[in-house]
C-alpha cells in the first residue's frame, strides 16, 4: 500500500527557515518523481517543485525559485523540501505526492508541477508564515 506523510510544517517568522520531509512507504523513491504541492486558503493547489525520477531534475514555481530547494535520500526513502527566506504568503498546507507506477511527470515543468500527473498524496502539514 503506498503511503506518503508529510512533516516539519510549524510556526515561522517572516525570512525563517523550514524543511519539510515526506517519507514514503509501499514504494521506493528512487522509482518515482516526487512532487510539493501547497493549498492556501480560499485558493486552488499549485505546484510547488518536483524531483525527477529519470535524471535527478529539479523544477520549481517562479514564486519560490532560489529560495527553494528539493532533494531525496533515497536510503530513507524521504524527499525533503527546504525552505529559505520564508514569505507570508508562503503559508499554506504542504502536500506531497507521488504518479501512478510508470508514470513520470517530471519530463518538463509544466507536467512536474501539475496535480493531475500524480495520484498518491499525503495528509499535509501546514505552514505558516507569520510575525
């Protein structure tokens, strides 16, 4: 049974820090891209970056680029997505998620950050930026 769960959201000042961690079970993340999604209030989910399963790629949402950064432990079968220089309308609930078996979405930026591309997530954590 594929399983995804999130953790590391909290409470943080305006430019703080967070890294949060998505540990996977019932499959290997080295098999799989990796995506973060976040939903804020009243608004749709968006893309937030994504790890590639075929060559390690990285893709990020123009709104968090060079402040975010993802990677994979592949050991512990655990993506991390650190976040820098935190902005309050970086608050929101976090998710990741994973495609179905043969599928990768992370070919190219548009399909990488696309909900539709994935079909396992996890319960969330929030995040919220605030003073």
């Amino acid at each position: 049974q594929v399983q995804l769960v999130e953790s590391g959201g909290g409470l943080v000042q305006p430019g703080g820090s967070l890294r949060l961690s998505c540990t996977t079970s019932g499959f290997t993340t080295e098999n799989y891209s990796i995506g973060w999604f976040r939903q804020a209030p009243g608004k749709e989910r968006e893309g937030v970056s994504c790890i590639s399963l075929a060559d390690g790629s990285t893709y990020f949402a123009e709104s968090v680029k060079g402040r975010f950064t993802i990677s994979r432990d592949n050991a512990k079968n655990t993506v991390y997505l650190q976040m820098n220089r935190l902005k309050p309308e970086d608050t929101a609930v976090y998710y990741c998620a994973a495609p179905r078996a043969g599928h990768d979405p992370g070919y190219g930026l548009a399909s990488a950050l696309n909900q539709y591309e994935y079909k396992y997530w996890g319960q969330g954590t929030q995040v919220t930026v605030s003073s």
